[in-house]
C-alpha cells in the first residue's frame, strides 16, 4: 500500500504582519511623549591659568534668590518673574551711567566702534535645592530673553535689522557689546533626593 503524503497547508501570515502593525500604531497614538526641557549654554573656553578671587563692587552684581517655596527676590527684594526681565535689561544696559547700577567702561568693538559697555556685571543665581524646576527654569528663560531683546535693540539701531538676521561677526559684536555673565551659586549637600 501506498502511502499518501499530505500536504501541509500554508500559514496565512498576512494577517499577522496587520496585527502587529494595528498595535504599533496603537501604541505611538496612546503614549504620551513629554517633552523634555533643557537650557542650551556655550561653556567658556578651558583656562589653565591659576586665577586669584577679584572682588567685585556691590553696583557690578545682581542677585536672584528663589526659596524653598518657590519665591523670587532680587537684591534681598521681593520680585516676581514677570519683572525679572526689565529689571535685567535696566541693570545690564544701564542707559544713564547710574551710580548704583553697574559701571561702564570705555572698549573698541570691531563693527561697533568704541562703546560704552558695562561688561563687568554679573547676574547671581542662588536657587535653594528644594525649589522646582519650573521656578529655575522660568528665571533662566527670562534672563536670557532680556539678553536676546538688548542684542536686538542695539541690532535694530546699529545694523536695520534684527539679532537673527545679522551675520556671524555682527552677532559676535552684539555679544561683546551685551556679554551674558551669569553666576550660579551652589549649597553644599547630597543633593538629588526627592
């Protein structure tokens, strides 16, 4: 007797491959993707050179302190954040050589000509280890928005255009007119823990 081979029937796979394509997409429109938030800063170059501590004049500093509960003051000053960004911009331009306000001096700036800058200053940031983030985070943004509208303000008056649009050594001028000199200053701690 002759025995009959039987043929196996194929797999319908088609199927399979839907199904997980189906899940896939089920999978990216359900999940939430938080976005993550950071503070973009260029580090300035390595200096090898053994630095003495220079005091600085009270009129050269400004000071922003957020507490534990997540309030601001700004020289020992209650302020609030919306502030913080003309209070910035009056302390870094400082339009009428004010006396308590940083002090200017004298510099040559290729593209600007000799100028009157007060590139001694320095923004002060004490954040305490149990104030949020949000908090941190919304001050950083609103002293960089402050440096970003004087660059543009003087972009404006010197070169008829803004910040964005001016080429790569006209924004290192700009730079060089308004440095952003930011300080932070850190307690001592573990740190981390929630």
């Amino acid at each position: 007797m002759k025995r009959r081979r039987r043929k196996v029937p194929g797999l319908n796979t088609s199927s399979i491959a839907d199904i997980s394509f189906t899940l896939l997409i089920l999978f990216l429109v359900v999940t939430s993707m938080d976005e993550d938030k950071g503070l973009t800063r260029h580090l300035p170059p390595v200096n090898n050179e053994v630095q003495t501590p220079s005091e600085m004049l009270d009129r050269n500093v400004m000071r922003m302190e957020i507490t534990a509960d997540n309030q601001l003051t700004i020289n020992g000053e209650p302020a609030d954040i919306s502030q913080v960004r003309q209070r910035v911009m009056q302390f870094v331009d400082n339009p009428d050589n004010s006396p308590q306000l940083p002090e200017k001096h004298t510099i040559e700036i290729y593209g600007l000509g000799r100028c009157a800058v007060t590139d001694g200053h320095v923004i002060q940031i004490m954040a305490d280890r149990d104030a949020s983030y949000n908090a941190y985070f919304q001050l950083q943004n609103e002293i960089v928005a402050a440096y970003t509208q004087l660059r543009d303000r003087l972009a404006h008056s010197r070169f008829h255009q803004p910040y964005a649009a001016c080429s790569e050594e006209q924004r290192m001028a700009l730079r060089e007119y308004y440095p952003q000199r930011v300080a932070e200053e850190y307690t001592e701690g573990k740190g981390g823990e929630s």
